[in-house]
C-alpha cells in the first residue's frame, strides 16, 4: 500500500512539497462544519525544530495505475453531474486535493471537498447533506442502522500509517524504537521518564535522559485516533478493557490538542513530549518518527512499503462490507499501526445524474486514481482488494437500477 527507490533526503522532500503544496486542506478532525467550495489560503510552513529526527521514510516513485476491471473513466459522460459535494477526514485531504484536480479536468467534473474531520464526514453522510462522506474509522452498527437514506457503502481509496512522533533532542539522529508495550505503557501513564528501563533496553540513547514525558492525544473526535487505539487494544488487555476503541476515547494521562496538526504542533513545542499524528503530519513538522516491534517481532519503519505489506497480509480477513482492522498483522515486514481511510455512499439513490457521477468518480478513484498516490504518502489499495471494491461500486442503483455506465 511495491519497492522504492529514492533516496531518503529526496523521498522526505517530496513528500513535504506535497504536504505543504496541499496540507491547507487538513483542517481539524472535529466537528462538521458547513460545507464550503471556497478554496483555503495557504498556511505557512512549519519551521523545522533543531532536536527533530530525520523521519525513516521512503515513498519511492509513483506506482502503476490499477486497472483491473476491464473499463477506463476517459473524458465527460453524458448525463452525469457536474459538480459533486463532499466532507471528512483530514488524512487523504492531500490526496483528495491532488485527485479531485485532476479528475475535474479530466471529465468536467468539479468536487468539492471539505477536510472537516471523520467525525463530520460520518455525519453528513448520516444526515445526507453531501453526496459522500470519508473517513479513517469505519462506521459504526449504530451509525449504519441510523443513516437517514439507508445502506450506507464503505469504499476503501488508500491506506496510510500513524506513527509515534516525539520531540527528544539526544534523539535527533537515531529513530526511537517502540514495543507494544512501552506503546500502550507510555500512554496508559505508566511509564512516565524517558529513561525508564523499559524504554532504554531498545534505545541505549535514552540512559541518561532523566526527563518526563508529556503524551499528547487528540482531544477531537477522529479517524487518527481510532487507528491509534485499535493498535493498543489490540496488543493491551488493559488498554482494552480500561480505554476501549473509538474515535474518541477516555484518555488516563496525556495533554489534548486539536486535529493532527494541533498534536503535530504541541509535541514541536514541547521537549520531551510525545504524540501519535498521521505520517504526513510528522513529515511536513520534521518531528521525529518511531519505528514499531511488529507481530513477527522486527522493528519496523513507517514506510509506504510497510503499509502495504501491512495490507496484503490482512487482505484475506477483510469482510465483506470492507469495514476493516489491519493494525498489529502478521508479516514479517508489515508496519502495525496501518488503517485504510474509505469514502462513504448511499447505495441506493435518487438523482441518476449525481449517481452516475459519483460512480464514475469512485471508480477512477479505484484505479487510474492509484497512480497519484505514492509520491503522496499514501500506499496504494492491494490489488486483491480491488476487485471487491468494484463490485461494491457496481452495486450503486436509483430505483434498482445500476447507476454505473461502464465507461
């Protein structure tokens, strides 16, 4: 979610002139808020603080373009809308920005996005006030059974990493290294000093760093946070049954902040903390990023390549409705706090035009899309994945009938 080449100075570059190119864009994973067309004004650049570790990342080049289903979105359709509208998560906004651009001029098609988090992304699809939602956490039963215009479809469009990103300056040249459980010791307020033997038995640069560490959560519902305690209540009995799994949770220790940037943010301004923030987040702050013990017990660097190992390991346990957990999987060489992030659609509509519309755009999504997403930061979907995600687009009907003209 594929083999790269680049080098490490000019992988990190790239994918910081992609984030800082579109990361306006990623706005607070919060609540919704009006849906607006009008484009943001660029943020600054975040400067680069002296202590932060050079991120072990390397997204290589652009990857093939999946086009497995035997059709091709090539030009304008007859018929269809000319305009779709839709919200959620901050994560692919990067991306979503990059495509949606490419897809209006491609078929005259414009898509109107805006990055208000999950949690409003679920809501208005919920409440039918876009025409698609998105999201890294997948919707809940309860979330499904009260959506006001049905079935509600999970169309999986990427995978990407969350990663432990901390501010240590004897830390600055050498990755730390993050157990399962250090990681869910650390945030359940357990451990509490960088020098705890738990964590120097895996970092020796950490014997004589008698500091506290300040942990930072999100303190706004967000799909970030679901990958990020899925991780731990899949490796921490306690964390479990102490904090549980949701887009927001109780957090036992820690100072919240405000979307991925307000985290990215907290830990750049404060020595010795420590946070969890999409991979594109970590990059476009040059704060530092952990590697992770896996499954097979390899520490491991959040690397596009690990992702997708990540993904094609937990590809055969997916279910049907795609609503799907791959954190902590089997592999020797899979990253383990990985997450897919989905649009959300009505399988049944009502407006022909704007189905037609939006099947076409998630099929290209699906597939020519592909292309655009390494050089990025974001791992492409497992080729095994694809032909289920199409038979769920082909699935899209008004009145029965099936929405997607095939071309």
């Amino acid at each position: 979610m594929s083999c790269f080449r680049s080098p490490r100075a000019l992988s990190r570059r790239r994918l910081l002139v992609g984030a800082l190119a579109f990361g306006t864009l990623a706005v607070a994973c919060s609540q919704p808020t009006a849906l607006s067309t009008a484009k943001p004004k660029p943020a600054a650049p975040a400067t680069a603080p002296a202590q932060a570790a050079s991120p072990t990342v390397k997204p290589g080049g652009q990857a093939p373009a999946i086009n497995s289903g035997g059709v091709a979105i090539s030009g304008p359709f007859d018929g269809e809308a000319k305009a779709l509208n839709g919200a959620g998560a901050t994560f692919p906004a990067v991306l979503y920005s990059k495509w949606f651009n490419e897809y209006e001029k491609l078929t005259g098609v414009k898509v109107n996005y805006q990055s208000i988090g999950s949690g409003g992304g679920i809501k208005s699809i919920r409440d039918g006030t876009v025409d698609f939602g998105a999201t890294d956490g997948p919707m809940t039963d309860e979330q499904l059974r009260t959506a006001k215009h049905g079935n509600v479809l999970h169309i999986p469009t990427a995978l990407g990493a969350v990663v432990p990103t901390y501010s240590v300056p004897e830390a600055a040249q050498t990755p730390l290294k993050f157990t399962p459980e250090t990681l869910s010791g650390l945030f359940l307020g357990e451990i509490t000093k960088w020098n705890d033997p738990r964590l120097v038995a895996d970092n020796p640069v950490l014997q004589s760093v008698n500091k506290e560490i300040v942990t930072v959560h999100r303190s706004d519902g967000s799909g970030t946070t679901y990958v990020w305690v899925d991780y731990l209540a899949s490796v921490s009995p306690e964390w479990k049954s102490r904090v549980g799994v949701g887009t927001s949770v109780k957090w036992p220790v820690g100072l919240g902040a405000k979307g991925n940037e307000g985290v990215a943010g907290e830990v750049k301004q404060s020595t010795y903390a420590l946070g969890y923030i999409e991979l594109i987040y970590a990059l476009q702050s040059r704060l530092g990023v952990g590697q992770v013990k896996n499954k097979a017990g390899a520490f491991v660097a959040p690397e596009l390549a690990s992702v997708t190992a990540a993904a094609a390991s937990a590809a055969g346990s997916i279910p049907d409705d795609l609503r799907a957990s791959i954190v902590n999987p089997d592999g020797a060489d899979a990253y383990p706090i990985s997450g897919f992030t989905w649009l959300l659609v009505y399988e049944t509509m009502t407006d022909l035009a704007k189905a037609t519309a939006l099947t076409r755009l998630l099929w290209w999504a699906t597939h020519e899309a592909q292309a655009f997403n390494a050089d990025l930061g974001y791992a492409v979907l497992p080729p095994q994945l694809v032909s289920r995600v199409e038979a769920k687009i082909r699935s899209i009907n008004v009145g029965g009938e099936k929405a997607f003209p095939e071309r």
